[in-house]
C-alpha cells in the first residue's frame, strides 16, 4: 500500500506546471464521519480550498458535495471524473458528466448515481476528481479527493446511516393513511405509516403541531361520507395521542366527498379517496403576554366641606 501511495505522490508531482490541483499531502489525509439520525456525512479536507462530502440524509441515498467558501475553479460547469489511480496501468479515467460550479458555500450537489459510482472508484482506489478549465488560455485547474483510508472511513459511514430514520423532514411533512376496506378502523399499513411520523416526532420535537383532514368516497349521502371523514380522523387522532403526541398539537379537520384523489367511477378510485390526510409542521409557539398585576388606584381624598355662611337678618331700620 505505502508504494502505491508513494507512486502516486511521483504522479502528481510530475504533473504538468500548467494544471493547478487542490489537494491534500497524502500524508495529511483524513476522513471523518459526522453525524445523527437526520444526516450522516463522510468528510475529506481538501487542503487551501475546502472539502469533498458525501451526504446522506434519512430516506435517501448519498450524494457527493463539494464545498468551498470561496470557488477559485471559477463557475460554470466543470467535469466530474472517477479518475484512475496511477498504480494501475491500463485503466482510464471515467467521465461522470458535468456539474454546474456555483460560487461559494456548496459548489454542487451530484446525483445520488455519479456519488455511488465514486464511492466504488474510491474503494476500488480511483480518485474524486472535479476538473475545469479557467481563463482565456484554459488552463486546466481540479481538485481530488484521494482515496487514501477510505475503506476504514466508509465502515465507519455505513454504520453511521444505518442508525438514520426511515425518512426525512420533507419525505414524512406529508404523509397518508388509507382506509381501503370503508371502515374507520386503522388497518396494519395505516399504523405502520403512523409509527414512523411517531418514530420522526420522537426524534425531532420542533416538528410541533400535526393537522388531520378526514376524507371521504361518494358512495354514501353527503351527511353520512362527512361523520365518516370525521371519525377516521378521529381514529387517526386517537392513536397519535396513545403514543404521546399531546392533544393540543393536533388540528382536526373533516371533508366527507368534498376533495377526491380520483374520480369515483370505480373500487380502486373510492378507495383511494377513503383517507386522512396528515401534515406536520414546525409553529413557533406563541408567548402570552405577562399579565402586570393591576395595583387599586387611590380614590381622591374627598374636599373638606365648605363652611356656612352664617347669613346675618337684616336690621330693621
């Protein structure tokens, strides 16, 4: 291992004077896994530019991040390439298409394809490469993510996203519980779904308030589809409160027929349209104003009464 990291430092020292690359001495190279249960990410420092990520979020495959707080490979787009290592003669490099530079912060996100194709270049010891083409003389300028101890880094990554939740914010903020059978009973799917907005709550108390909205298919009267919207979304309620959701983070709401999925002009239409509709959301709470005590206000002191005036008779004359 060490003569292959020693070819490929002669590799790159050997470069043309005209390519100017970013990267880390191989000496300095490391890997860090950093995360929690919303987000694991596998983390390699790129020496005076920024790092190479990649990301994974609950619910999601991982994608490759390149980050830099100011992007000195210019924006536009750039190439992105599972680059050969140079101890295996023969091989070529593989062009993972183009990617579109912004101009600081998060340069680009990949698609979570081209991320798993580099996560086995690298395993298979090939080089993260971003290259582009500066200036008017298009001078070539890349940055590498080297595959130096990645295998023992992944490990540690895959443990990492083993221990994520099933989905993330944006995937569980809307969700729908289905009442296939025309019943208010919840079915087994119906609860499976509940347990993981459960398992997200538990997880994430910002996530704060839910709102329930009962539905209904035509099949009854207008009167009986409503009280049947009204008591799935109570069925819904209840069991979110069983399982600790206090009762006043919950709106609940009820439509009867009023908002079809589909048309109900078939079996698997109507039952489609038998639903509750949920939908959480961060609310900020708000702060009651404190209440000052009000002190009595003195009443004025009363005026001394007047004195009399003794009114003298007249003296007869």
């Amino acid at each position: 291992m060490r003569q292959r990291y020693l070819a490929l430092l002669s590799v790159f020292a050997s470069m043309p004077a005209m390519a100017l690359t970013f990267q880390t001495r191989l000496e300095n190279i490391e890997w860090k896994v950093e995360g929690d249960q919303f987000e694991c990410r596998l983390v390699q420092p790129i020496a005076d530019f920024g790092s190479g990520e990649f990301v994974r979020r609950a619910g999601e495959q991982p994608t490759f991040q390149l980050r830099s707080s100011s992007n000195v490979l210019g924006s536009g787009n750039a190439t992105l390439l599972a680059a050969a290592a140079p101890w295996q003669p023969g091989r070529g490099d593989i062009n993972l298409g183009a990617v579109r530079m912004a101009r600081s912060g998060v340069l680009f996100t990949s698609s979570q394809g081209q991320a798993s194709r580099l996560i086995n270049g690298l395993l298979d010891g090939r080089s993260t490469v971003v290259r582009n083409y500066a200036g008017e003389a298009g001078r070539a300028m890349e940055v590498r993510v080297l595959p130096v101890k990645f295998s023992k880094a992944y490990g540690d990554y895959q443990a990492c996203a083993a221990k994520l939740l099933p989905m993330n914010y944006d995937q569980v903020r809307q969700a729908r519980v289905g009442f296939p059978g025309g019943g208010i009973d919840l079915d087994s799917d119906a609860r499976a779904r509940l347990d993981v907005i459960l398992d997200f709550l538990k997880a994430d108390p910002t996530v704060n308030h839910i709102q329930l909205d009962g539905h209904s298919d035509n099949s009854g009267n207008r009167l009986t589809n409503r009280d049947l919207s009204r008591r799935r979304a109570l069925a819904v309620m209840e069991y979110l409160k069983a399982h600790g959701v206090p009762e006043e983070q919950i709106t609940l709401r009820f439509h009867g027929e009023r908002y079809p999925l589909a048309s109900n002009n078939s079996a698997a239409n109507r039952a489609r349209n038998r639903r509750v509709n949920i939908e959480l959301d961060r609310v900020t709470p708000v702060e009651k104003p404190q209440e000052n005590p009000v002190e009595p206000v003195a009443k004025p002191a009363a005026a001394p009464a007047a004195a009399a005036e003794t009114v003298k008779p007249a003296s007869k004359s």
